[in-house]
C-alpha cells in the first residue's frame, strides 16, 4: 500500500473514531488523531484572522479516473502574517474546477509533525463549498479537510480553508493531496512551516525537535 492510501485511510478512521462538535465561532484546535466538525468562522467573529498576505500562489492540477474523465482545477495557497502576533495561517481554496463525471471529497495537507494548529474555514471569504470536518493523522503530520456528500463538483469552488500555527517563518516544502470521490487523487507542492533560523542558532541541533513542536 502507498503512501497516498495510507495516510487517506489513517484520516478516514479518525473520522470513524468520532467527531468533536464545536458550536461557538472560533478556530478549533486540531491534535493528533482527532478529527473535528467545522463550523466556519468570520473575521468580525474573530479580528485575529486580520493580517498581510505573504505569498499567494496557484497551481493547476489535473486528475483522471477509471470511467476515461478528467477533473481540473487550481490549487490556490496562501500564507497570512498575522496583524496580532506576526505568526502565520496557511490558507487554501479549490476554484476553476470542470468535471463532468467526478467531485473532490477532501484534500490533506502535510507538513505540520510537531506544530500546533488551529483549523476552520472563511464564511466571509470567496467560494461556495466548505469543509464539513478536519482531521489529523496519528503521526501528527497531516490535516485533512473532508467535504460532505455530494464533495465538491464543477463549477462550484471551495471556501478558503486554513491552518493556524505559531510559526514565523515558511517553506516550499509541505504537500497537498487532492482526492477524489473514485478513489484516485493528484499530489502538489505546497508551503508549510519552518522553524525561524533564530531560534535555531539558539538551540543549536539538540534543540531543533523542540523549536518544531513549540509545546
């Protein structure tokens, strides 16, 4: 079995494990082999979520499945510099798709092993579809966003998603699996969280672990 499949079965049985309801609007924190109900949130609800766009960026992805069609889209991610803390939020949304034959029923996101992370979604953002819940892997390294039956489908786009961390610094270095509903899925490059080069001068290598897990 491949990695793909793995960590696609690991988030499904979170789901199965049961899910965290959370009826207040606030960012929902997301721990290792939870998985939690999204409510969505707005920035009036939550004046944190205010801040500058570091880098947004799109990719175009294209996907095939077992009937002969094909599902295109962008991939659209976005790095937010917090007004409050300077600490970042990783942002995503799904836009442009065409399909007449599949949908997209999640898309999980690696890179996050030993960071804390909040998870929800823009009421106030653009798109029309949101994540029903979020989970996360055992090994703490991914955060999977699940739509609700019928998922995503052309032309419909996703509401931004995001991941709150108390990073400060960011790379080209996490992943962004995009699944769908049969099964097959298209894996992208995406930004993730890095240590800042400060506090690692400062811990020096023995100490690298600890300034990745900031608990």
């Amino acid at each position: 079995m491949d990695s793909t499949m793995t960590t696609a079965a690991a988030l499904g049985a979170v789901l199965t494990m049961g899910v965290c309801t959370h009826a207040s609007a606030s960012v929902v924190d997301l721990f290792a082999g939870d998985s939690v109900a999204l409510n969505g949130i707005t920035l009036a609800e939550d004046p944190t979520m205010s801040g500058v766009v570091a880098i947004d960026f799109a990719q175009d992805f294209e996907v095939g499945d077992p009937a002969g069609g094909r599902l295109t889209g962008t991939l659209q991610s976005r790095v937010l510099i917090r007004n409050d803390t300077g600490e970042l939020d990783f942002k995503w949304r799904i836009r442009d798709l065409h399909s007449e034959t599949n949908s997209i029923s999640s898309i999980v996101f690696s890179g996050y092993e030993g960071w804390d992370v909040g998870v929800e979604w823009r009421v106030d953002g653009l798109g029309d579809v949101a994540p029903a819940y979020a989970s996360r892997t055992v090994d703490d390294d991914s955060i999977g966003f699940l739509f609700d039956t019928p998922y995503l489908f052309a032309p419909h786009e996703s509401r931004f998603m995001f991941a709150r961390t108390h990073a400060m610094d960011f790379d080209l270095i996490g992943t962004a699996r995009i699944n769908l509903a049969s099964g097959e899925s298209v894996v992208l490059s995406t930004f993730a969280p890095v240590p800042t080069p400060g506090s690692l001068l400062v811990l020096g290598s023995a100490g690298v672990i600890a300034a990745r897990r900031r608990r």
